[in-house]
C-alpha cells in the first residue's frame, strides 16, 4: 500500500530557496533540543526532491554548475558546494538535516497537488498531507525539442539546471575533447557555458538572435566590451540568427547545427541556453497567477490560505517599484524565503513583519571577468569608464536614469566596496540634473554617496 504522512509544514522542491527556509526556520526556532525532531516552531517538515532527472543529493548552489563545477583543474564537486556556502553560511550536508530533526526525502517528484484537500502525491502515490506548505519548485530548461527542432534530441545536445545535466556535460567534454562546441543562446547560461567550454579547450562559436548577447540586461556598449572580450578568448560569435535544425552521424551524436540563416555549423557537442520557465503547472487552476508565476502577497503567501510560493515561482510586490515581479536569481531566492519564514513565524505568534523590500541583484562571471547589477534597467544610460576589451584591467559600468533619478547600476570589475557603492546608489535613486556630467564623474559618483 502506498504510504501517508502528515507534517505541518511541507516544502516542496530542493532547490536555493527551499534550503534558505530550512535553515531561516532552524536558526529563528532555535536548536532543537537533542533528539526532537522539531523545525519551524517544534513541528516536522520536509524536503522534497524529484526523481525526474535528478541525483539523490542534498541541496547544493545552483550558480556553481555553470562555473566552478566546469573547470578543468580543481572543479567544484560536491560536498563542497551544499547549500548554503554561496552565501556564507554553514554547509548542510544530509546530516544537517538528520540533525535538526528535518525529514529530507529525495527522488521523489510530486505529481498531483491538491491544495484545497491540503494533499501531495508523489508519482510512486505516497501522499503528503500538510498544515502549511511552501511551494520552491524553482524553474525548468526550455527546450529545443519543445518548438519541434528538426534533430534536435541528438545525442550531445545538452542543457544546464540540474546536477546530472553538469555531469552530462563532464562526460562530454571527455569523450569529445578538444573538439567544437555550438552554444546557443546569449544570455546567462550562453555566456558563462561559453567560456567553460573554451577553458576546456574547445572551438566555441555562439549563436542568438539578438544584435548583441544578454540583451534583458546589457546595453549596446556593455555588450560591446564583452563580444570582443570573448572575441579575444577566440570565441566566435554568430547574432541574429537562430538554430534551426541538428544533423547527427551514425551514433546518433550531434554533427551540425542549421542555422536559419542557411550557415552550417560543425559540432561534437551543443549546449542550449533558452531561457526558463516557472514550474507552476502543478497548481493550475488553483492559486491566482500572475506574469508567469504564482501570485503572492509581500509575506509570499499565495492567494491560498498558509499556501506560499517563493524563489524563482514567485510573483510578489516589488515595494521598490511598486509593481508585481518574478526574479529568477539566488538572492531573491534566498531572500523571498526567509521573509516566508518569518511572516509564518509572526503569524503564529501574532507578531508583525515589515514588507518585503528588495532590491534586484543580478551578477555573472566567466574568465577574469565580474559584473554586479543593482536596481532597474530601464530610462536613458550613461556609460562610464572604458569598455574597450582590450583594455588591461577592465572596468567600465552604465547607470540608468529615469525620471531624473538614478534608479540602475552595471559595473564591470568593482572592488567589494565599489559593488556596495553601487547597491547604495540604486537603492537610494539619487537626483542628476546633468546626465553628460554623470557619465564624466562615472564610478566617483556612486563611490561618495
Ligand atoms: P531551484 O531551481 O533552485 O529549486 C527547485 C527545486 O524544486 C529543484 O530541486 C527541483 O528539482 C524541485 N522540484 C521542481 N518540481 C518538483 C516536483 N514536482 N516535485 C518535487 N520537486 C520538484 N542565479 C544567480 O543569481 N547567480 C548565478 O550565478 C546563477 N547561476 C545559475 C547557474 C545555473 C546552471 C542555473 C540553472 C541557475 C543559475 N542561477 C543563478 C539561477 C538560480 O540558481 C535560481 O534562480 C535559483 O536556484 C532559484 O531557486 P528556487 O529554489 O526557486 O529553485
Ligand atoms: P536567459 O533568459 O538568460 O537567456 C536566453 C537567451 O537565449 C536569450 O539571449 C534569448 O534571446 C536566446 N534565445 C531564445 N531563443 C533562442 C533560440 N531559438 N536560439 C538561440 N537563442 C535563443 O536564459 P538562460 O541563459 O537559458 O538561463 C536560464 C536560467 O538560468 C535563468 O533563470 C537564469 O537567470 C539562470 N542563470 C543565471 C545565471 C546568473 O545569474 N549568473 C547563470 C546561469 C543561469
């Protein structure tokens, strides 16, 4: 017979998000006494992750496979990188959570949720009840296969989200070494997969359909310094075309790759970099959605009663902006669950929590080469510094101005302080009268506010 348990609370998926709400619940609850298998106000919780393409591991960073994980001496393995290193806390290893009294159950995909039944059920029929549940399932890869590409389930035509789709690519590397890699898309996983592949020594030509890669981001003239900059790296970079079809040689594996514009291109290996999708579907029809994802308040509960999404599924109040948004990055991640925690908490306790007031953070880095983004891209920019990419020692950053107002920062190869500076600048939204001067006095600017 298939099993039941009950829990007060339930986080569902085991990703950046849900940990942060483990460990935010440890820390707020206190330690349990020894033995108790007490969390989030003396109740057992659980963890789940899903059998789907996914190696029976505790939760780990996710920013790491697309970096540390890939390089060719000294790569990131795990135990090294279990959530939560990438912020500078302690590393959860499966102990942690046997320790802390927390149930973490791996290889197990819900399929069904029920919420007006408050029940899960997972696709072996184990059904989970719960008080309390905390939806963090996080994002899924869109895929080539999903608009029909013509060849495009060749063996070698890979995708990056879990741990199993980085050792994939490990073993591709391998077994195609030194050969050519074809990486399509130009935004965060184009870009840093990019540079992974050329460290490992392959002939690296991207492909996107944009005139200039991470164009949700970048202006023209940031993404001036980093084409050349991967130019120099001997990367070749193909624009505004897409992949529009995949030969493969009698093994299956991938051989070329069509482009739309009639070019061909020779390859051992082809990485795909097209953008995510919220993992809602479990809650169609269920919850109030909104801009892809679920809709929540600023404590992340959804429009269902001690139901919550946070992470990358989330909708919430952008109080900075005063408008509802997704993000889909680490920070928010870690950052929507713990306000999660605490608003469950207060709620429990009568107390109050303030509004959620975040302010976006987007980073990336590849080569010698980091950026950090504060705030909001949108107005008219001014770029300062030089974004030659020849240059020595880059850097270079853009502000967005609208209204009058500072409201976004880019900046190439800041110091720890320098970054902060421009965190300040794009929470604080200052005055500029004279844009052209702005761009004159560029870093000094945000460094003395
Ligand atoms: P996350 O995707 O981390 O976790 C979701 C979990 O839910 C997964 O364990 C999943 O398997 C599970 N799940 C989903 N459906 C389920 C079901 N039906 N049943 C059970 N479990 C289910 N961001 C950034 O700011 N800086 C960076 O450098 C990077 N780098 C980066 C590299 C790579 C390769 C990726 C794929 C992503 C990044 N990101 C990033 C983005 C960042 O990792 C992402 O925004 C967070 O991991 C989101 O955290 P969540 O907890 O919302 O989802
Ligand atoms: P993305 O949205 O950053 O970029 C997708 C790119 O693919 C865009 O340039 C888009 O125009 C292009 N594209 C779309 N259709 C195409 C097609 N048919 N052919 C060629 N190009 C096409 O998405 P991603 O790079 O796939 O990243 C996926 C997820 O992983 C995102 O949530 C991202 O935030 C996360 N991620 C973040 C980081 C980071 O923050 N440093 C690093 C890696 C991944």
């Amino acid at each position: 017979m298939a099993s039941e348990k009950h829990f007060k609370y339930v986080i569902l998926g085991g990703g950046v998000a849900a940990v942060r709400i483990r460990r935010e619940g440890v820390r707020q609850a206190g330690r349990p006494a020894r033995g108790a298998r007490h969390h989030l106000q003396g109740v057992r919780t659980s963890l789940y992750l899903p059998a789907r393409r996914m190696a029976s591991v505790a939760p780990y960073e996710r920013p790491a496979l697309s970096k540390g994980y890939l390089f060719p001496q000294n790569a990131a393995r795990l135990p090294g990188f279990h959530t939560c290193v990438g912020s500078g806390g302690e590393k959860l290893l499966p102990e942690w959570y046997t320790e802390k009294g927390i149930e973490l159950i791996l290889s197990t995909e819900i399929v069904k949720a029920d919420l007006a039944s408050k029940t899960l059920t997972s696709a072996a029929g184990a059904t989970f009840t719960y008080e309390t549940l905390l939806i963090a399932t996080g994002s899924s890869t869109i895929k080539l296969t999903d608009f029909g590409v013509q060849g495009a389930e060749s063996n070698n035509i890979l995708y990056l989200r879990e741990i199993d789709d980085a050792d994939k690519l490990v073993a591709a590397m391998q077994a195609k070494k030194d050969g050519k890699a074809v990486v399509v898309g130009g935004g965060y996983i184009g870009l840093e997969l990019s540079a992974a592949l050329k460290i490992n020594n392959f002939d690296v030509t991207m492909v996107y359909p944009e005139p200039w890669c991470m164009p949700r981001l970048f202006t023209a003239g940031i993404a001036h310094f980093y084409e050349g900059y991967y130019a120099s790296k001997g990367i070749n970079i193909v624009k505004g075309t897409v992949a529009s079809g995949f030969d493969a040689d009698a093994n299956g594996d991938v051989s070329v790759v069509k482009l739309k514009d009639g070019r061909v291109l020779d390859a051992d290996i082809v990485i795909v970099g097209v953008g995510g999708r919220p993992l809602t579907g479990l809650f169609k029809g269920q919850v109030e959605e909104d801009k892809g994802g679920l809709k929540t308040d600023t404590f992340f509960e959804t429009s269902v009663a001690g139901v919550y999404a946070i992470g990358d599924v989330a909708t919430f109040p952008m109080k900075l902006y005063n408008e509802p948004r997704r993000v889909e990055h680490v920070d928010h991640a870690r950052k929507s669950a713990e306000q999660a925690v605490k608003a469950i908490k207060a709620k429990e306790s009568g107390e109050s929590v303030a509004e959620y007031d975040y302010l976006p953070y987007f980073y990336s880095r590849s080569f010698d080469v980091a950026w950090q983004f504060y705030g909001e891209n949108v107005g008219e920019t001014v770029l300062f510094g030089d974004n030659d990419p020849a240059v020595a020692k880059p850097k270079f950053g853009t502000y967005w101005v609208k209204d009058g107002k500072v409201i976004g920062v880019f900046l190439e190869g800041g110091s720890a302080d320098e970054n902060q500076a421009i965190a300040k600048v794009a929470r604080a939204q200052p005055p500029v009268a004279d844009v052209e001067a702005l761009g004159k006095e560029g870093l000094d600017f945000a460094t003395k506010i």
